[in-house]
C-alpha cells in the first residue's frame, strides 16, 4: 500500500530517515549481533545512546550542565502525576494555567497531592483562544505549570509572560518545532510521539536547583530524584523508544532548529491562510498571534460535509485529519516530520471539495 500523508495528532508521521535507520536497528544493531530489541538496558551501546541523547537535547535547548536530562516512561500524565507528587503537600499548592484539555488534566491530577490552584482559564470559550497571562504570580508557588502548545483546540504560546514562580511546562506537542528560551523554565517534560519519536518514551529536562527541592521520601521510580541519579535505567528502560528519539534528535540536529522553524511557518501559514479564505471551512482559533504551528483545527460550515471531506481526504490518501473527539471537526497536526508538499496536497484537496460544495 502506498505510504499515506498522516496528520495524525499522535502518534504521528515520523521522518523517513528515522524509520529507515530504527527498522535496520531493529535487524542488527551497530556492531553487536543483537537486534535492538535484545539490548540489555544496562550495556555500553545503551548508555551510549542515553548521553548522546542527552548531549543533544541539551545542545538543541541552548542548555548547560546546570540542567539534568532523564527518559521516563507513563507518557505526558505520569507527569501530570510525577509533578505535583515531588513537589506539593496539603499545605503548598502550585500554580497552573488552564489553556486546554492536557492542561486541564495536568491540573486535575494535582489535586490529588496538594493544592493546584487555577489561575488564568479559557475554558468559557471552549479553548479558542488563550488567556491573559496572570499579573501577579506569588513567588511563594512552587512553580506555576503550563501547556506551551494545546494539542486538541490548536492553540500555543508564541510568548511566555514573566513569573517569579518556577515555570514547568508541558512541551509534549511542540518541543523542538522552533527558537525557544528553554533556559525560562525549571522543568519542562515531552511525551514522545508528537516531535520526538516513538510512543513509550517521555523526555524530562530539569534544572539542579529545582530538582533540589523535589521530596526524598519518595518511593524510586515515582521520584525525580531517583530517576536522575539512575541515569534513565532505574529500571529496564524502553531501550528502542529511546534509541529512536536519539534517532529523531539527530535528524532535528541535522536540520537545524532555524530551519526547522521557517519550514513549520511556511506550512501553518499556507493552511491557516486556506481556511481564512474559505467559505466551507472555519478555523478554530481567530487570533493569529494565538494560533498553533502544529496542530491546525477547523470545523466546515455545514456539519453535513465533514463526513464527505474524511471521504475525500481518504481518497486522496491522506489520513489522521479527523478532529479531537473534545473538540470535533479536523485537525491537521504539522508536527517537524510533516513536509511542505503534504500540506500542499490538503490545501489542493480542500480547494476541490470547496469547488464542488459551493
Ligand atoms: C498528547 C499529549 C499528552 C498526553 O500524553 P500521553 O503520553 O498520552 O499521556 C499530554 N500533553 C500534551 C500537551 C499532549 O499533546
């Protein structure tokens, strides 16, 4: 079968290369005689691939040795979970933003563990748009938590506003898709299977001086603590997930994040100015300066047609542009992976459905 255009919201389209090289891993890696498959957690080709990985993300993030680098596993809400577990009791609660439905989350599972106070919403406008970044952030917080990109109703922050909190943020569906102040941030984390690689593995990057402050008394795998000083192997690690994150890095590197950049604007700009043009299709998010680069969300006109535009799409072996279950309609996710030409492709076929409707 021909391979389909995905714009899947994740897991999504990986770049061809990083395919091609994790499929030979997975006959023979390297020089061993072992698949990937087989590699013990705790040989010399795995803690290779861990401080590569690691010397990358801190490379790409203009990062020094003042931050520490780990792969956990449980996804973006072990997390949710992890955070709040590590740094809040009954007495100290911390700060969240509420933009979306991850953020949302996030701040639901902290209340489990401590006090997670909301202090800016969008929620009333079904996530269409971000909230004003809070005037004051008592210093007092343990940190103050955001969603720098909102996956189901395509919002991201283009800018961050000033917080005498700690920043930790949620970069699950953004990281690495242009220019950033990382060094902003005490902690920031990213689930795997947007911008990073394969589903299983989740990328967690916290600054010494925060890290610090996490509990002890924790039991190993739920502490941050723990997994720092294990080095990503407290226990077996997802050895493939990581090594095709390693994978990913390498091709970001590659690229180079400038480059990286220009390609994504190019391609949101080209699809967001498609749908400001039409009379079938209606974007979610009106403000420009509040839009995603990676995860594009429109509803038609007429409920009626969003089943013939699936249809079409399907047609046109594109796949994974089916809305959110929450928010309904199409997204299209432009994660690094996705080219030019694939967005091209859609808007080609948005302009023949529209021919064909009006
Ligand atoms: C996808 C996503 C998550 C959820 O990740 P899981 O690995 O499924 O737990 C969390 N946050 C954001 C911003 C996401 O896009």
């Amino acid at each position: 079968m021909k391979r389909q255009i995905n714009f899947n919201a994740g897991p999504a389209e990986m770049p061809a290369e990083v395919l091609h090289e994790a499929s030979k891993a997975v006959k023979r890696f390297g020089s061993t005689g072992s698949s990937i498959l087989e590699l013990s957690h705790r040989s010399k080709e795995f803690l290779d691939i861990v401080e590569e990985s690691k010397t990358l993300v801190k490379q790409l993030c203009g990062i020094g040795s003042d931050y520490d680098v780990v792969w956990m596993q449980g996804g973006g809400r072990l997390q949710f979970c992890m955070l709040p577990m590590n740094f809040l009791d009954a007495k100290v609660g911390a700060g969240y933003l509420d933009t979306g439905h991850w953020a949302d989350e996030a701040q639901k599972y902290a209340t489990h563990y401590g006090k997670a106070e909301v202090l800016a919403s969008s929620k009333e406008g079904n996530y269409n748009h971000l909230p004003e970044w809070p005037k004051k952030i008592p210093a007092s917080l343990p940190y103050l938590h955001l969603t720098t990109n909102n996956t189901i109703y395509g919002t991201q922050w283009q800018t961050i506003g000033d917080s005498s909190a700690p920043l930790v943020a949620d970069m699950s569906s953004d990281i690495f898709s242009g220019k950033r102040d990382y060094s902003k941030y005490a902690m920031f984390y990213a689930a795997a299977q947007k911008n990073l690689g394969a589903a299983g593995t989740t990328l967690v990057v916290i600054r010494k001086d925060f890290l610090d402050k996490a509990k002890a008394d924790m039991p190993p795998m739920l502490s941050y603590k723990a997994q720092v000083k294990e080095n990503s192997i407290l226990n077996t690690a997802n050895v493939f997930g990581v090594y095709v994150s390693l994978l990913t890095l390498r091709w970001i590197k590659e690229k180079g994040i400038a480059a990286i950049e220009k390609e994504n604007k190019a391609k949101a700009k080209l699809l967001y100015d498609a749908l400001d043009s039409s009379k079938v299709f209606v974007p979610h998010v009106k403000d420009k300066t509040q839009r995603s680069r990676m995860n594009v969300c429109f509803t038609a006109t007429n409920a009626k047609q969003e089943k013939a535009f699936l249809e079409l799409c399907e047609a046109n072996d594109i796949t994974g542009i089916k809305g959110h279950r929450l928010a309904g309609g199409f997204r299209a996710s432009l994660y690094n992976a996705i080219e030019l030409s694939s967005v091209e492709r859609l808007v080609a076929v948005m302009a023949e459905f529209e021919a064909q409707a009006v």
